[in-house]
C-alpha cells in the first residue's frame, strides 16, 4: 500500500525509496503516533510528506511527474479482474478516464488518487495529502466537476496535415516567414 501510494502521488521510479525512508521516520516517530489513532492514515502521510519532499528537490519536478503519470498511466488502464468478458467492456471507458485523469492538474490527480484509487476516505485522504478535511472536500469536488467536463467535451476535431498558406513556399502556415538564403 505504501509503495503504491508513493507511485501514484509522483514518486515514479523512486518510490520504494520513499518507502523505506518514510519507514525509517515512522519508526523513529513512533513515539509520536497517537494511540487509538488509525495507523495506516498516519503511515501514509508520511510516504506523501516524503513524495513531496522528493518533488521539492531541484527544478526538475515538471518533468518528474510526466515521467511518473506516463508509468502510472498503464496501471490504471489495466482492469483489476481476471474476467475477459469484463475487460473487453471496461477497457475502453478506462482509456478515456485515464486519459482525462491526465488532463487534471497534480493537486486534482492527488485528490482523486487518495479518495479512489487508494480507496481513503475523506478524513483519510486529509491526513495523506496534509490538507485539513474542507479542503479535501472542495479540491475533490473542482476534480470531479473538471474529470466530468474532460469526459463529456466533444473529441477535437483533426487538424490538416499540410500547412495551409497562401502559396509562397517561404511563408509558414502561421503566417511568419522563412528567412531566405541568398
């Protein structure tokens, strides 16, 4: 459960790293786990505290989380049962939810994650992402209004392969034109 939550908050490849460094802080916080408190809750905030942390690092966290959402991608595109029957139905509703997760921004994929994917619960999903419960709420709400519209808006239609301009092979189908060699 840890390392699949690490992998679907951005850890990617670094995941199990996260992991075993979020066991090493748990273990030297133990002292400060509230008893009768649920622990998994607990346990997880710490592995996205840590997934955040690993983001923070150097300027390269747009280009992690495409790497991390690319290898994401195929584990939510895969159905969870065994049943051909049932995967042939459902394979391509999840390519389109899948597809339209991707259009959501990190925040709003988080929200989701935690609350859907991880099967959390809201006061679960606050404690992971660190966000107070109201905030869980709202987030997941913007997420599943904007996941609703991705699905519903009508496919784009295609554009042209060749360039469309007025003739002049130095002249772009953008308008701008091409310096010409003398």
């Amino acid at each position: 459960m840890a390392v699949r939550t690490a992998s679907l908050l951005g850890a990617g490849a670094d995941a199990e790293d996260v992991v075993q460094e979020s066991f090493v802080k748990a273990y030297a916080g133990l002292s400060r786990f509230r008893e009768g408190a649920p622990f998994r809750p607990w346990l997880l905030q710490i592995v996205a505290n840590e997934t955040r942390n690993l983001h923070r690092s150097a300027g390269r966290r747009s280009a992690r989380e495409r790497s991390a959402w690319a290898r994401t991608e195929p584990l939510l595109a895969t159905a969870e049962h065994d049943d051909p029957a049932l995967a042939a139905l459902s394979a391509e509703r999840r390519a389109e939810l899948v597809q339209a997760m991707a259009r959501l921004s990190s925040t709003q994929r988080q929200v989701v994650t935690c609350r859907y994917l991880l099967d959390l619960d809201e006061a679960e999903t606050a404690v992971v992402l660190g966000w107070p419960r109201g905030t869980v709420k709202s987030r997941l709400h913007r997420a599943l209004r904007r996941l609703s519209d991705v699905l519903t808006e009508p496919a784009e239609p295609a554009e042209p392969a060749e360039p469309v301009g007025r003739g002049d092979p130095a002249e772009l189908a953008d308008g701008k034109e091409v310096e010409r060699g003398v």
